[in-house]
C-alpha cells in the first residue's frame, strides 16, 4: 500500500511539526525507540540533547510509534543495558482493554467505547489504591489515554524513582491482591472491615455490603469476631479478591527499563493522540476522551471494506458494510480501518 502510506506519512508529519514535548520529563536522561510504518523491528538506544533536536528527529523520519524510557540514564544512547548508568525510573502502570476479563472486552478485535469504558473504571480502582492507600497525592499522578485499547498511569517523584525491580513487585503483588486472605483482616476480636476505614477495609465492606449485607451487619454488631463468621467471610476470597484487583500489566510495572509510548504521540495502529486526561476528564467518558484524541479531522477516505467491520460503531461514527462494500468515511476513521486491516484506500 504505498499511496496510502505515503499519505499517512504526510498526515503524521505535519502533526509532528507542532508536537508538544512539554510532557516528556528529563528528556536528556532518557532513551527512545521508534518503528517505522515500512519497516519491521524497533530502532532504540537514541538519545536527545533537547525538545528541539527530538522534533526534528521525527519530522525528519516520520515513525509511526515512538517510545522513551520510564528510566533515566547517564548514557541513554548506550546498547548495553548494564552501561547506560541507569539513575531511576518512573513507576509506570498500563491498563489495556484486551487484557481485561469484562463481557466488553474479551474477544474484541477493533476497539469499541465500551472496552475502553471498562478499562477506565480500572484507572479509576488503580487511582484509588494510589490516593487512599498509597498516599499519592492527585497532581503527582500523570493519567495518559494510551491511543488504542488503555490508559497508561505515570508518578515520576524521586521517591519512586529509586525503588528496585522487587520493590516494584510489592506493589504490583498489592493491586493484585496477590495472596489475599480475609483472615488477614480479622486481627484477635477486632474486625478492620469497616465502611469508614480507608484503604482495603473500607472497600472490602463496601463489597459485602453489596453481595450479602446481613453478614456485613452480622460482623459490625458483634464485639467478638467468631470462627462461623470467618468461614463465612473466607468464603468470598476469590470473589473480592477479582472485585477489588486492578488488572494491570504487572510486567511493565516491575520492569525498571521499560519502554512506554510517548506523551504527544500518534499511535501508529490508529492515528490517535497520546493524551493526558485529569480524573475529571475520566469521568466525563470515553466520548469524551476519544473525542479529545481524534486529529485529522479534515476531509474524507474512500475505502474498500476488506471483511465485514464486527462493531456498530468505530471510533464513535456508526460504520455500514458487508465484505467490499464501498464507503465514504472521515479521515480518521479510515485511517484506523485501513491500518488495521479492515479496508483498503481506494484511488
């Protein structure tokens, strides 16, 4: 498809010339990685000595996705790991639809508002735990629509920054509710599952409250807490440990070196923008944040449906056709259909 990715490289393109890197902390210490709409594998170990020489970079060679480092280094441009000289990194999170256990989500080929619908009340389990539990505070967490399936969660304070790979784990192993056991809950007569409490207690009651409230009263109004009663709490392990859990890709979160998607960005399979969300902004709905993510708004592509498109609606936009079926559709819309295989441009 050589026309349509020189067109998607001219659409790029004059988007990277107003990019906005104000986003990209520490841009000196960091490594970035690229690919290439017409070439496989990933280009990294590149380094940057400010905003502008990165933009002329990318102007310059149009990738299609581009990457930096939730780390720091003393030499970012170094390809052995063990000699960049690795100074911290940001605790990063990564929410992904397609990984989430919802209805929503489970076998969805093209991105549908209400997987990410689902993925957002994810982030919003995960900014709990941070707030409530971890102590972050709401201006030190960076929320990012991740331009496809998810959102990405950033802390970048030098507290975090130094924390080991297995420290990282503690973490992840917490939001997991990795080995949780309400028992643990229970400490001599005196129960910490209280809808008052902060933290784990407090949304443990509220859980019980909604599957069995009788045991919530049961466990309120006594002074002892007896074996019946903590059977019966053990009971509802596996099923609050699954309502509580934030389903994060652990990996990217323990990882010290990993590669995250850049602020700014255009996400290569879909033409959308890596945006920065506020939690109101979260609140609002994926409309709302899809809305604040589509760039090439202007004109329209005619496109060959490939095979029949499985969602009523792309992107927001209600989209019709059988197998190559004829349409017209927003720029935007047949970028992300063509890229991902469900069209073709025609001439």
């Amino acid at each position: 498809m050589p026309g349509f990715i020189e067109l998607v490289r001219v659409l790029f393109r004059n988007y990277y010339r107003g990019i906005d890197l104000s986003e990209v902390s520490d841009l000196e210490r960091r490594e970035f990685g690229f690919q290439f709409l017409d070439k496989e594998g990933m280009i990294r170990h590149i380094g940057f000595r400010g905003s502008d020489e990165l933009r002329r970079y990318i102007i310059n060679n149009v990738p299609s996705h581009i990457y930096y480092s939730a780390a720091l280094y003393g030499n970012p441009t170094n390809q052995d790991m063990d000699a960049k000289d690795w100074l911290g990194a940001d605790l990063v999170f990564d929410i992904d639809g397609d990984h989430l256990p919802t209805p929503n989500c489970q076998g969805v080929e093209l991105m549908t508002l209400e997987c990410l619908g689902d993925a957002a009340e994810e982030v919003g389990k995960l900014l709990d735990f941070l707030i409530e539990d971890f102590g972050f505070s709401d201006s030190s967490i960076k929320i990012f629509f991740s331009g496809h399936r998810g959102y990405h969660v950033h802390i970048e304070l030098p507290d975090v920054r130094g924390l080991t790979d297995e420290e990282r784990r503690e973490i992840v192993d917490y939001l997991l509710l990795r080995g949780f056991d309400i028992e643990h809950l229970i400490r001599g007569n005196a129960s910490l599952i209280d809808a008052r409490l902060r933290g784990i207690g407090g949304r443990l009651a509220s859980v019980i409250h909604e599957v069995d409230p009788e045991l919530l009263n049961e466990l309120s109004g006594r002074k002892r807490v007896g074996k019946y009663l903590v059977r019966k709490l053990s009971s509802l392990n596996a099923m609050i440990s699954e309502r509580l859990s934030v389903h994060i890709d652990e990996v990217v979160t323990m990882d010290i070196h990993r590669l995250i998607r850049m602020p700014n960005s255009l996400h290569g399979k879909t033409g959308l923008k890596v945006i920065r969300i506020s939690p109101s902004e979260l609140e609002r709905g994926v409309e709302f944040i899809i809305d604040k993510a589509v760039q090439f708004r202007k004109g329209s592509l005619t496109i060959r449906l490939a095979r029949k498109v499985p969602v009523r609606r792309v992107l927001g936009e209600e989209i019709n056709g059988d197998e190559g079926s004829i349409i017209k559709v927003p720029t935007y819309i047949g970028l992300y259909l063509v890229i991902n295989g469900w069209g073709e441009l025609v001439d």
